[in-house]
C-alpha cells in the first residue's frame, strides 16, 4: 500500500508521542499531513479500490466469503423465496 511519508528516513521505529523531540523526525510537510489527517488519504483509497488488506492488518479482520460467494448465495436465496420474506 502506497503511504505519504510524513516521517524522515532512518527515524526510529516507535510511536511519535514516545519520540522526545519529535518535530525533529518529521519531513517539512509532515507534520501538516498528520494534523490533517492527509496521512490516511493513501488508506483510505485502498479500502475505496476494494483492497481490503488494511483491514486485515491493522483491524485483524479475517475474510469469510469472497464477494462471488455472497453473490451465489444471495441469488440461491432469491431463487428459494421468491416473494421475500413473506
């Protein structure tokens, strides 16, 4: 997944709040990006496209069915009850 860099090459590894001079480790746009939030821009288009691997990394949430699946059995359902829940 493509990111916006907002931190500087060979910054340490850890969180920014942990960081005892932090502004030091941030590109000159950087620190505009993550107040706005621009930095999740990049996420946020992954999820838009339907790559849902973000979501398996950073939520841990597992893929059940594909949406071919869910479409057979949408249609299976549909075909079974006609009328619907009536």
């Amino acid at each position: 997944m493509s990111k916006f860099r907002s931190m500087r090459v060979g910054a340490p590894a850890v969180a920014i709040h942990l960081l005892t001079d932090p502004k030091s480790h941030l590109t000159p746009i950087g620190n505009f990006l993550r107040n706005s939030s621009l930095d999740e821009l990049p996420q946020l288009w992954s999820i838009l496209a339907g790559n849902m691997s973000f979501t398996v990394e950073k939520l841990d949430w597992k893929v059940e069915y594909e949406l071919d699946e869910m479409c057979e059995d949408t249609w299976r359902w549909q075909s079974m009850n006609p009328n619907g829940y009536l």
